[in-house]
C-alpha cells in the first residue's frame, strides 16, 4: 500500500476501534507490525483487532482502557509490554468533542458544563500525557522510537461551534509534543502531532456545517474542494513513524487539504 517497511516493529495504537484511530491499526499491520489497541469500547476493540489481525497476518490484540486513568494507563501498557515484548511506535489518537447544550435558551459557551470541560481534557491532554509517559517509562526508554499524537486543525483556529475545551485540549496536544520532543529527545525518542482537517473516516462529530458537509468544506476556503479520504492521513504517519525519518522532532503535520494556509 505504502512503500515504508514496518516489519518487526510493535505499534500501541489509542482510540483504534473505530474512526481514524481504526485505520491507523490497519495501516500499520499492513506495513509489517504488530499492533496493540486500547480502547473503552471493549467489545469493538476486540472485534476490530480481530479482523485486521485476520485480513493482514500480524499480530493485532485489542486491550481496554480509559487513556485518561492513571490505573488504567499503568496497567495496560505493563501488559502489552508482556504480551508484545516492547513497543516501538505510539499513536496516541484517543480523543471526544463535547459540545455546549444547544436547547433553546441556552448558551452553548455561557452554559458549558465544567464536567463536559474536564472529560475532554481527562481524555486529550491528560491521555497522550499518561499513555506516553508509562510508555517511555515501562520499556521505550531502553532502545528509543516514534510518537506521534493526534491533534487537531481545531487547534490552529477556532470556531463558534460551542466545543471550547475541543479547541484547547487540541492546541495543547501541539505544545505537549513540543515540550515530550525536548524531553525525550536523549532517549533516542522523536516526538511529532499531526493535525487532521476535515477527513471522511473520522468519527468526529460537528456543529459545523463546514467540518461535516462536503459542499460545505468546498466552499470555505480549502484550496483541494474537498474532504479528505482514506489514506491520506496515514501517509503521514508512516513517514514520521519510520526508520527513515531520523531528524524530524517536535513537529506539527497539518493534513487539510491547505484549509489552514488561506485568511
């Protein structure tokens, strides 16, 4: 599918039953690796890890967690470490949008419930953090190797959508990998984010005409006139996940079509 070669390599894939994340699984089993999943959807996790492992030939084993549990990160890492021997690329892809209330009389900013704030944050600032972490700690330290966290081009410019903890949390996923690509740089590790536009396979739902409609995404701006497909994230996340990038560090990979270059 891809010319990079993955073989012998163990990818930890989060948030991979479904969506983006699912793909991701795929296409790196389809490169040559082996493959652990963490997701809280505990039966679809097992189903999915169980097809891709059938249609590719890899090793591909779903695994609960809740990304944003300090017991749960611990945990699942230590056990994948046993069933897979080591880990070699992190993807950490987990992530929610939680919108405002939008019945009538509310305000979907004014009315934002700190709970709904602190889910998302638990899940996609805390979540690459911890998983990264017990990662690094259990067992990349040792040999080095490739992250890659997943953020957002919400976290480049905003909308009135009514999800301000979605733009946040995805912005601060950019600077977390800046601060994790200076930290763990001497570990031999390279630490990148990419940012997905608007991309068809996405699980991401919106308020935003302009992120789910397709005429929409044509008319605003993006220099393609059109959404993303399959695929086209992945390419980006093989290079930064392969041997043969050695010097790309701390990175944001924006995949969207140019949306974000235009006023």
């Amino acid at each position: 599918m891809f010319g990079y070669d993955l073989s012998g390599k163990v990818a930890v894939v989060t948030g991979g039953a479904k969506g983006l994340g699912n793909e991701y699984v795929e296409v790196l089993a389809l490169q040559g690796c082996d493959v652990a999943v963490i997701d809280i959807e505990k039966e679809l996790v097992k189903e999915e890890s169980a097809r891709i492992s059938k249609m590719t030939g890899k090793k591909v084993k779903g695994y609960y967690g809740d990304v944003g549990e300090e017991k749960d990160v611990v945990d699942v890492i230590k056990q994948i470490i046993k069933d897979f021997g080591r880990i070699d690329i992190l993807v950490n892809n987990a992530g929610i949008l939680l919108y405002g209330p939008k019945e009538e009389g509310n305000d979907p900013y004014m009315d934002y419930p700190v709970e709904t704030w602190d889910r998302v944050m638990k899940t996609n600032i805390t979540g690459p953090w911890l998983v990264t972490r017990e990662a690094v700690k259990q067992d990349m330290n040792k040999h080095g190797g490739k992250v890659v966290n997943i953020a957002s081009v919400g976290g480049i410019r905003s909308t009135k959508a009514g999800c301000p903890s979605y733009h946040a949390s995805k912005a601060g996923v950019i600077m977390l990998t800046a601060s994790q690509a200076a930290e763990l740089a001497p570990y031999g590790i390279l630490v990148n984010a990419m940012s997905p536009g608007s991309i068809r396979n996405g699980t991401m739902g919106s308020r935003s005409a302009n992120a789910s409609n397709e005429l929409g995404w044509r008319s605003n701006g993006c220099p393609l006139k059109r959404r993303g497909s399959y695929g086209e994230m992945s390419c980006a996340l093989l290079m930064l996940v392969s041997d043969e990038n050695s010097y790309v560090n701390g990175q944001n990979i924006v995949v969207d079509g140019g949306w974000t270059i235009q006023m």
